[in-house]
C-alpha cells in the first residue's frame, strides 16, 4: 500500500468515526430534549424537580380556582402513600396542597384506610413543614367524610385503587360515587371538585361519581387524566 493510500485509510476512518460521534451527541441531546418536554413541573410553586405529568394542568387550574374562590377548605380521600417521590406515578396532592394551604391561608384534610400510607405522608408533610396546614386522618373515607362537618371548598377524590381487574374496577367505582354521595351536602355553590385517575379502561375511578354529578347540577370544567367539576350555574373569569 502507498503512502497516499494509507493516508487515505486514515483518513476514512476518522470521518466515520467523527460521524459516529455526532450521531450519538445527537441521540443524547435529543434523548435529554424528550425528557425535557415531558416534564411537568409546577415550579415557581413547586421545586422544578417535580414532575407531576398528567396531573400538573388540572392540579394548577385546581389552584387557581382555589384561589379565585378564596378556599380554605381542602378534604383529600387517599393520602400521599410515597410523599413527594410520587409526583408523578401518584400526584403527591397532600404535599402539593399542604403547599397551597399554607401560602393561602387553608387546612387540608386527608384520610386514608391504610396505617402505612398514612405513617409515609405524615413524615412527607413533617419534611415540608406542613403539620399546621395538614391533618392526616386514619379512617375508612366512607366513615370520615359520613361525619365530616365542615363546608368543603375544594374536594379531591383519589382512594380506592383502580386496577386492571374489572371487578375492582368496579368496586373502586362505587366507592367514590358513595364518597361523594356521602359529603354531598357539605359542598356549597362555590365548591370545586377533582378526581384522578379517569382516563383508564372502563372509565377510571369517576366513572359513575362524574355520571351522578353530571345529574345533579355539575359540569365538567375539564377532562383529562384528572376530570375538574364545578356547579353548573358557576360563573367563572374565563380570562384565567
Ligand atoms: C392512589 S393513593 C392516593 C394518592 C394521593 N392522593 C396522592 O396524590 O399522592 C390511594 C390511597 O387510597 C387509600 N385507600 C384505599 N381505600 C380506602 C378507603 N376506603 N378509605 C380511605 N383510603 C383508602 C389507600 O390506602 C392508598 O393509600
């Protein structure tokens, strides 16, 4: 082989070397650009760390409305079982209205049935020091929300898990129509409404709850992941 070509093998080799480089730049780049644009943070309120995906939008126009309406009232059924490490798989709303609460002059109460839950959510909301603007509950909702007898403001239902199984579907269905059903009369014309996790086969856990409400003089401000209720005769800012 020549010198000439020689240098011409060399030179070959860098340049599919130096294309390969990029293209993994490239991929790397475009990697970290995708997770970016994914990430739902709720900063400046929150950390941008946070990702709150799905239910980001719905938690903010939430506390908007909170706002606007001067909330003070905040009942949450199922607490923050993973704190804030699960902003994104369960929405970490205790923490995230712990927040709001107590920038805004509001009491969140949550209750969940299970020990643990409640024991992981209450070292959450000790972290953030939110013990005077939350009170965990250990109680079944269904028992909690029966004896509950403040007006509520703002209710967020998000108990009873869904699943793949259809007769837990079910189940987690009836369980939170009847938790509405139950502190129904506590909700006033200013009340505002959330449920998670809708938008799953079958209808998610507001199948029937959003069916009653819709019967009983609510509408659906959105439909999402989470679906946002308020009265039907509710004038709101649309400029917000
Ligand atoms: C999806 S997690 C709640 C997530 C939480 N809202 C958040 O934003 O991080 C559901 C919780 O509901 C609780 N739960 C299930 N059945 C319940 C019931 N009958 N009464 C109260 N809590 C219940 C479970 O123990 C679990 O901790």
């Amino acid at each position: 082989m020549s010198v000439i070509d020689e240098g011409c093998a060399i030179f070959e080799k860098i340049l599919i070397m130096s294309l390969f480089l990029k293209l993994l730049i490239a991929g790397i780049c475009a990697f970290f650009i995708g997770k970016f644009i994914k990430h739902k943070s709720l900063y400046p309120f929150m950390s941008f760390r946070y990702d709150f995906r799905k239910r980001r939008d719905t938690f903010r126009k939430s506390m908007s409305l909170m706002k606007e309406f001067g909330a003070k009232t905040i009942l949450e059924t199922g607490t923050s079982r993973e704190g804030l490490r699960g902003a994104k798989s369960n929405g970490a709303a205790t923490i995230v209205f712990g927040k709001w609460a107590k920038k805004n002059g509001g009491f969140v109460h949550s209750v969940d049935i299970s020990e643990e839950s409640v024991n992981n959510a209450q070292r959450e909301v000790d972290r953030q020091n939110l013990q005077d603007y939350v009170k965990i509950h250990l109680n079944d909702s269904l028992v909690f929300l029966k004896e509950f007898e403040e007006p509520v403001d703002f209710l967020y239902l998000d108990s009873y898990d869904y699943s793949s199984d259809v007769k837990t579907q079910k189940e987690s269905q009836e369980h939170h129509l009847e938790e509405f059903k139950r502190i129904e009369s506590r909700l006033h014309e200013k009340s505002i409404v959330l449920i998670d996790d809708c938008d799953l086969p079958n209808g998610g856990k507001g199948k029937l709850v959003i069916e009653y409400m819709l019967q009983n003089g609510w509408r659906v401000l959105i439909e999402s992941y989470q679906v946002l209720l308020v009265r039907q005769d509710l004038i709101l800012d649309e400029t917000k």
